[in-house]
C-alpha cells in the first residue's frame, strides 16, 4: 500500500487549475472597482455565504450517501464469500425420508417369542418394558456421578450426587452406570437429535441452536406416536420446537431454557408435575414421560462447576433420582442421562473431554441387567472407560420398549440392557445386535443409492463384515455361536459408524475454492480502494492559500459551482459499476438458472457478487488511475503493516500458533511500539520526542498489563493460567477483582482527559459528558458487579434472589441508557469541544482565541468511543472492563504516535488498532472457542431472553475489542485536526478500508486453511473455530464500521460544520 505523508502538499494540477480561476476573478474585480461599481453589501456576502454552506452541506450528505453504499456493497460480497466457502466446508448429511415399520424388520428375528412382529410383544425383539421416564439432567457430566474417597482431592462436585454409582454397585441386576459420550457440537439442540433419531449431527447444526427447526426424519418418539404410545414433557422448551404437537396438551409442561441466571425454575417445574403422574390413577395417562432438567447446565453457566451452588444443585437432583425410584413400578424403565457435560468454566459447545463425556444410568424395579464381564459390575472410575456412544440409546430404548428402530439410526445396542444375568447366555443381545446391524446395513444401502455412491467390498469393509457375520448364521449348528456372533455384528457397526463419519466429512471443493476466490477478489478490490497515489486530492490537509482562493471563487461565482474534485465523487464512481455489474450478471444468471432448472441459487450470488467485483476493480483500475502496482508499500510503515498482517494470516496455517494467538498478538502490539518509539526519537524538538517515546513505551506497558487477564484454552494446558475467572473452574471473578471496575471509575475518566487538556479540548461538553455522565456510569458498572458478587456469594442474606436481580438488572438498564441513549443523543446535539476566549490587552484591539481549535474534529469525535466504551466495560466481566479500560487508553496513546510520528497517512495505524482489537478479544475472557462465549451476558440487563437485544448484548460481550477499535479507527486521521480539514469523511473512510482489509485477510487466510488443512485431526478443534471467529469477526466490523463509525464520522463533521462552516 502506497503511503501519503502529505499535509500541507497540493497537486500542482489542482494549483494551476485555481490559481488561473482565481487571476481572472482578480481582474474582473479590478475592473469592477475603477468603474466604480459598488461593493457588495454585508447582508448579501453572508447570504452569498450561507448558500455555499447549504450547497456544500448537501454535497457532503450525497457523498456520505455513496460512502455508505460502497461499504453495504462491500459488506454484501463478504456474506457471500463466507456463505460459499462455509456450504462446501460446513456440510449436512442427506436426511432420509423413510421409515421402518413394526411388521416390516430388516432381517428375520433369530430369537422367537409370543406375540412378535407387534407393538404388544415386540415388534423386532422381544419387549421389555411397557413405560418408561427419561431424566435428561442437562449437562450432567460423568464425573459428577462417581465418589471422591479422599476428601482433600475433592472438587465441589463431587461426592453430591452419590446414588446412581452406589444403585449400580450394590443392585447390580437392576442399575447400571455408563460414560454416555456425545458427539461434537455439545449443545443441546444437536444432542437432542442424536439422542432420538440415533444419526449424528454435522458441525453446521449448530447455528440452529438458538431456533430448533423439527426433527422430520424417523426418530423414537415418531415411532411412540405412531404405535398409539403417549408422551409427556416436563422442562426444557427445546423439545417442543423439535417435536411440535408431539406431547399430551394438558399435561406437558414447557419452560423458557435459556434464562441461565435461573437455577430453579424449569427444576421445580418438572419435580412439582413429575411425582403426581407416577401415582397409579395417573400412570394411564402416558406411557413415555420425558423431564429436561437445566439446573446443573444453568449453575455450571453462571458459576462453574467447581461451586457451592453446584453441590446444592447435584444434592437436589440426587435426592429426585432417589424418590423417582421409589414410584416407578416393575414395567417402567427408568433413564438418568446427561446430554453433553461442560468445561472447567462451565461451558460448552465444543468437543472436549469435560464437554462430550456425559453419564448414562438406567433402572428397573426387576433385575434384568446383566454383565459381559463380571469386572464390569463396578461402573468405570473414568469416562475413558468403557464409555457408550450417545446414539447407542436409540436403538436400546427401542428394543427394550418393542418399537422398531428408527431408520436412520447407526448406533448399536447397549451390552447390559440385553445380557443374561446369569452373565453365561449370550443370545438376547447377540439377537438384538444382529436386528440393529441389519438395520444399519438397511440405511447404509439407501444412503449410498441416494448419493450415487458403490459400496466396497473389499475385505475388512462393512459388506466383508456382514458376509462374517452371515456365514456365522448359515453353519446350521443346533446352538448358534451367539457370542461370536455379537462380536461380528459389534465389528461390522463401529466400521459403518466409521465410514458414515468420513462419507459425511466430504467437502464441496468447488465451492470451497469459490468461496475463497470471492473473499480473495474483495480483498484486492480493499487494497486499491485504500491504495491510491500521492498526487490524488484528498490528501491536502490544511492548505490555507488553496482553501482562500477556493472559497472566493465559489463566493464570486455562486450559480458556476468548480468542477467537483476526486476524492468528492469516488465512492459514486465505484457504486454506479458495482450496481450496473450485479444486475447485468445477476439478470443473465438468474434467467440461465431458470431456463435449466438449476435450483442452487447461491452459485447464481456468486456470479452476480464477482461480476459486480469485475466491475468495480475496471472503475478503481481505468477510471481512478489505480494500478495494481500501488498495492506494493514504498514506506517502512507500509512494510511493517504487510509483515504484520501476513505474518499473523501464514501463522493461522499451525495449529500452535492459532492456540497461543493471544500471546503473539502481544508481541505484535509490543513491536510497534518499540518501532513507534525510535522512530519518534527521529523528531525535531525534545518535546516531540519526548512525547512520542513516552506514548510508545506507555503503549508497550499497558499492552502488558492487560495481557494479565486471561481465559487459558483447554489445549494451552499446563503452560497457561486463567485470571479471567476466580479459577480455572469457575465463572464467576474473584473478590478482588470487583476492585478493578471501582478503579476503572476513579482513573479513566481522568485519564481521558489528560489527552484532551494537551490540545486544550477539555471544553464545551466534554468536562460535563467525560467528568460527570460518563464518570456516574463506570461507578454504576462497578456497582452492578458488587451486587452480582453479592447475589452469587450470598453476601446480602436479607434480600431475596429476585429482588437482588431486579436490583442490578435496573442499574444495568440505566448504565446502558446513559451510554447507548442519552450518549448517542449528546453525540449528535452536542457542539464542538472548544471555547471562545476574547482579551483586549492593553486597550489594543480585542484578540479572539478559539481554545480546542486544533483538535476540533478528534475531541469531540471521541465522545463515541468513549460511550460505546462504557456499554462494553459494563457487559464485561471485572477483568474485562479493566481491560476495555486499558484498551481506550491505548487507543489514545495511538492516536498520539499516529500524530507526532506523521502517520495519520500510513496504513499502520489502522492495522495496529486491528491487532489491538483482536488482542483484547481474548484479554475479555474470549478464546477462538465456541466454549469461551459468555451466554450469561445476555442477562446482565435483562431477565429473560429478548430478541433483538439478548443476542446484541452477546454481541457486543464477545466482540467488544473489535467492536471498540473499529469505532476509534477515525480518531487516528482526526485526532489534532482543525475544522478546515477537507476530506474527513473520506480520510476516514479510507482508513476504515485498512483497518477492514485486516481482518479480510485474516478471514481470507483461516478460510483457505482450514480448507486446506480439512483432513487434520484438529480441525474441528481449532482451525474451523478459528474460522468461523473471523468470519464473524469482520461481518460485524463490516455492521459497525457502517453503522456507528461512518454514520458517526458523518454526524460530527455537521456538529462542526455549524459553528465553523464546512471546509469542503
């Protein structure tokens, strides 16, 4: 990229053009005073005046008009970009529309038995059960279950919820305890699909998770419907978006699942409505009966795992499962499982251990559990041994309950639910395996067919293994060598399982490389965008001979407007293409898809998006004079901001270096910091290289504290150590901690207005806004967070919990009010941060001095990140908001490298503020993990969830450094820059398109990453984490650079412009 370090430079064409208007307007006024025409009167000069003011107001608002449109173009070719490469990446499986049928099975049963072949008897093995109850303790991790002997290795966890592993060890034949392991993602949503349908759930699901569609393919409870069976559903809503119209009307009971502050709620509701349905007169009212409890997920949310609240929570459930036990009678089943278990913090989504090892128990009132192995009495001390697949239920519950399968299902049956009890009979389970292979092998030839896929057989594959299988059946023996044959079934599902896992792996390549190739083609159109040359316009600053002769002209000459200048119609010439080149592709597309029948309508956006792309880059290339050579820097600080931006993007191909982002981020801000202060050395007065080093150092040192906040990733482990939290297994801070915010309200306001007193713009509202309003929120986060510390630690005893949520929820809306509302409305009213001073010393003539002149346009443009600071400060942790705090401050000591170094031309500043941006991302208790995001944000001003505002609050939780920096990126082109400054929308913009192509190629770079990298075995732990945070990360800096910072460079460029006129 080229750098301009051109203040008070003109364009020599741009001075012979107005010099030669200006000697003819000089004549002409010549002429017109020796013939003795009269001057022109006050009243019409200051008319003559406000004209020009009005045209050139309307002007700048068509040239914010086109500006925007550029960026929402821009915006639209990175969501297509991210939404072709993720349909190639992020695949979903084919969902099958079939059905297995009670009197149709896929194969003979081997075992005989009265009434089989009905819902009766059994459709497909004998039946077992008549009833069952399914607990679904949300969360309910396997190590939560199994006791802690030694008291002084115990977490809070631990030793609270005793009675399933104590039932499977004392009454054997009638419990059993199990590791349940899910498959990643682990939220609930997915779980519940493979819980039910038996299939597993793609990466991509996850997006659902806030908007369950309906489960359409064969699953259990389709299977119960269908077979006149029915259901009940206490707690959890999810299932009811999953199954609509599923569950007994009058009897079910469905709760809001995402309120994570409430422990007790949904919990109360299923143990007050569960007891009284298992009383005799109320057993013919259902024969499945589900309860989703969320008080383990909602206390491992708000607090940790390792938490007092959690022990009161496992202690409840433990003394539920204990009373449950007592009700069921000898036909029912009854089911204890976990759906997924959570991190250290509490969280999850993920696929690590913590996080997919859940628990699986199961009783009955008559003993008919048996053991393969009769080591196997005692349930595994850890969930690395002998664990279940989760979607070993479904075919297991259907079975024991004489269902059929359902169709699409690839688990296997479970060894204790179907084995002897004597432990020496393997027929039962071998019968029932062999059914369930047999399915499997239904689903797998359909599958196949329907993708146009040839199954192998060669040996060792699932076609060699049921011919094992087969042959094992077909010796004719008067007893079938059952427990071989249980082995070859067991060998021929976990192969399918395998297959289906890397069929479903499969990636759309040419979409994939579409996808890149349209992120690449926006990134390049970014660089010429910002790349243009020194002799170009807009770069002259503040020209006071040029602006003179301008403004006499257009004053001379009011109905003979100046032909309009580059800079003023360079956003217009690159939507006009843009527009024109998406119809003409996106019609011809269109009509093409549709003459042929193609129904892959995002193909048809890719074409219109690159046609449009086409478009634009021949305007930026042929119309504006860039040239492709321009995109290389001719400047050491055009150099250090490639190296930075490509060194962080070749460094996301290593799984390491994605790991220990935060910390190289560091060293990255640390650089440029040492760089700033050498080069700061290099000035002329003491008192700018004093000042330059002092920022550049101050920089590097408040880079360093910060960087103590930290959220260690599971993989950084043991080398790292969280301070984010109280520990490593809470979420909740520590006491000390709530120290921070009380500090943050005492010094950063001070802080802000050191930088401001510099240039003597700590005038007109900021001493009110900064010294008061914005003083009174940061005391009032503070406060909100005692009181939150107060609620989690039950300092304040005399209040109730709801009372104290209602409590800090109001202080919470009221801190928001005053930044977000109050702060945007004296954002736009306010005038600028000067004041007026008039002496006349000695009897002279009076003299005016405009006090804040110089930094007209950064002092009070920084009124908008200082409010969008506090919003985030507040919905951050203590930890967090010390670090925005320290992040502001850095923003400032920036801006002022950005201006004694001469840099407010240079693409460095923009970048840095990028790295800036992303390193506070993980110093606010974020890791490129969907585990890291903080759920429970979405509660600190609200009580439940509420759309569009809970999933904003999250929002501005989780990308808040991003946020922050993209909002101060004008301050580096404004900062100490008078009201006579031209092109500051366009300055801004241009700096904008920096900052943004920053995070384009980091976006750019994970994506062909992690495509290239699809078959390592961390992708889905880090490199498509990391994708998806990027694609994120610049969708939302696209939003807010279009809807706060251009709209807010706009608003204070008209504050100013009525006091001092507009420059341009």
């Amino acid at each position: 990229m080229p750098s301009r370090n051109a203040r008070s430079k003109a364009p020599e064409s741009e001075y012979r053009a107005i010099a030669a208007q200006w000697a003819r307007a000089k004549k002409l006024k010549e002429l017109e005073d020796t013939t003795g025409k009269p001057n022109d009167s006050p009243s019409t000069e200051d008319a003559q005046r406000a004209a020009l003011d009005a045209r050139r107001k309307t002007a700048f608002e068509r040239r914010c008009l086109w500006t925007v449109g550029f960026w929402v173009w821009l915006l639209c070719m990175h969501i297509v970009g991210i939404l072709l490469f993720t349909s190639g990446f992020l695949l979903t499986r084919l969902v099958l529309d079939n059905r297995s049928e009670c009197d149709n099975p896929p194969i003979a049963p081997l075992l005989e038995w009265e009434a089989s072949g009905t819902v009766e008897g059994g459709c497909w093995h004998p039946k077992t059960f008549n009833k069952v109850v399914i607990v679904l303790i949300d969360a309910l991790r396997y190590d939560f279950t199994v006791p802690v002997q030694d008291e002084n290795q115990a977490e809070a966890f631990h030793n609270a919820f005793p009675f399933l592993y104590e039932s499977s060890v004392q009454s054997p034949g009638n419990a059993f305890l199990r590791p349940f392991i899910a498959d990643p993602p682990t939220s609930t949503l997915q779980r519940l699909k493979g819980l039910t349908t038996g299939t597993l759930p793609t990466f991509m699901d996850i997006g659902s998770s806030f908007a369950g569609t309906a489960i359409e393919e064969d699953n259990l409870l389709m299977q119960w419907r269908d077979q006149g069976k029915r259901i009940v559903h206490l707690g959890d809503d999810t299932w009811t978006a999953l199954f609509p119209d599923y569950f007994q009307p009058n009897i079910s009971r469905a709760y809001d699942s995402f309120n994570v502050w409430d422990l007790h709620t949904v919990d109360n509701g299923v143990l007050d409505h569960i007891f009284p349905l298992m009383k005799p007169e109320k057993k013919e009212q259902w024969d499945v009966l589900i309860g989703h409890l969320l008080g383990v997920d909602h206390a491992g949310h708000r607090y940790g795992p390792n938490h007092a609240a959690m022990t009161a929570k496992l202690q409840q459930m433990d003394n539920f499962i204990r009373n449950l036990t007592q009700e069921i009678d000898d036909d029912t089943l009854l089911v204890v499982m976990g759906d997924h278990g959570m991190d250290g913090k509490g969280d999850h989504g993920g696929e690590s251990d913590d996080e997919v090892e859940a628990a699986l128990w199961m009783y009955s009132k008559k003993p008919v559990f048996g053991r393969t192995q009769p080591e196997f009495t005692t349930p595994p001390a850890t969930a690395k041994t002998r664990p279940v697949n989760q979607i070993d239920l479904v075919p297991t519950l259907a079975l024991l309950l004489g269902i059929p399968i359902p169709y699409n299902n690839l688990g296997r049956p479970i060894e204790e639910a179907f084995f002897d009890l004597k432990g020496n009979a393997w027929d039962r389970l071998a019968a029932a395996s062999s059914v369930t292979s047999a399915g499997i092998r239904r689903y797998q030839a359909s599958y196949f067919q329907a993708r146009g896929i040839e199954q192998s057989t060669k040996p060792g594959s699932p076609a060699s293994l049921w011919s094992d299988a087969e042959a094992l059946i077909a010796k004719g023996a008067k007893t079938k060598p059952w427990e071989a044959l249980y082995k070859a079934h067991t060998l021929y599902q976990k192969e399918t399982l395998r297959i289906c896992k890397d069929l479903w792996a499969r990636f759309d390549i040419p979409k994939m490389i579409l996808g890149i190739a349209d992120m690449a083609f926006s990134v390049v159109i970014l660089l010429l965008y910002v790349s243009r040359d020194e002799d170009e316009d807009f770069a002259v600053l503040d020209d006071v001979e040029l602006d003179f002769a301008e403004n006499s002209l257009e004053l001379q000459n009011p109905t003979n407007e100046p032909e309009a200048t580059s800079y003023k119609t360079f956003s217009k010439s690159l939507v006009k293409p843009a527009l024109i080149g998406a119809v003409l592709i996106g019609v011809v597309s269109s009509v093409l898809a549709k003459a042929t029948g193609f129904d892959d309508w995002l193909l048809v956006a890719a074409a219109t998006a690159i046609g449009s792309m086409t478009a634009v880059a021949g305007s930026l290339l042929r119309i504006r004079g860039a040239y492709m050579f321009n995109l290389l820097p001719n400047t050491f600080w055009g150099w250090l901001s490639v190296i930075f931006t490509l060194s962080q993007s070749v460094g996301f191909a290593s799984n390491s270096y994605t790991i220990w982002e935060d910390s190289i981020s560091l060293f990255f801000l640390s650089t440029f910091g040492f760089v700033s202060a050498i080069a700061a050395l290099q000035r002329s007065s003491i008192a700018e290289r004093t000042l330059g080093v002092y920022n550049s150092v101050l920089f590097v040192i408040l880079g360093r504290i910060a960087s103590f906040s930290k959220l260690c990733r599971d993989e950084q482990m043991p080398y790292c150590t969280s301070t984010y939290y109280a520990s490593a297994n809470s979420s909740t801070s520590a006491t000390w901690q709530l120290a921070i915010p009380f500090a943050v309200f005492l010094i950063l306001p001070s802080i802000i207005k050191s930088y401001m007193s510099t240039s003597r713009s700590y005038e007109g509202l900021a001493p009110l806004w900064i010294g008061y309003v914005f003083r009174i929120g940061l005391f009032l986060a503070a406060v909100y967070w005692t009181l939150d510390a107060a609620d989690n630690n039950d300092w304040l005893t005399g209040l109730s919990e709801q009372m104290l949520k209602t409590i800090h929820v109001s202080v919470a809306q009221l801190v928001l009010a005053l930044a977000l509302v109050a702060g945007t409305t004296a954002f736009i009213w306010a005038p600028p941060c000067v004041s007026i001073l008039t002496a006349a010393p000695n009897g002279r003539a009076p003299q005016i001095t405009v006090l804040g002149y110089g930094n007209t346009n950064g002092a009070r443009y920084l009124l908008l990140p200082i409010n969008i600071a506090g919003a985030c400060i507040l919905l951050s942790k203590p930890m967090g908001g010390g670090a925005l705090a320290l992040m502001l401050w850095q923003v400032l000591s920036l801006a002022e490298m950005v201006d004694l170094n001469d840099l407010a031309t240079e693409t460095v500043g923009p970048v840095a503020l990028a790295v800036l941006g992303n390193f506070h991302y993980f110093k606010t208790g974020h890791q490129a993990v969907v585990a890291s995001i903080q759920w429970d944000s979405a509660f600190i001003p609200l009580f439940t969830i509420r759309y569009p505002w809970s999933p904003l609050v999250v929002a501005l939780n989780t990308f808040a450094g991003q946020i922050l920096a993209c909002v101060a990126v004008p301050l580096l082109v404004l900062w100490k820059t008078g009201p006579k400054r031209k092109g500051v929308l366009e300055s801004a913009s241009r700096a904008l398109g920096v900052f943004v192509a920053y995070y384009a190629v980091e976006s750019l770079a994970t994506m062909a990453w992690a495509g290239y990298l699809r078959r390592h075995l961390m992708l889905y732990r880090v490199f498509n984490p990391r994708f998806m945070m990027a694609a994120a990360v610049l969708l939302v800096v696209d939003l807010v650079g279009i809807a706060v910072t251009l709209l807010g460079v706009r608003t204070n460029v008209l504050a100013i412009s009525e006091v001092f006129g507009f420059a341009d």
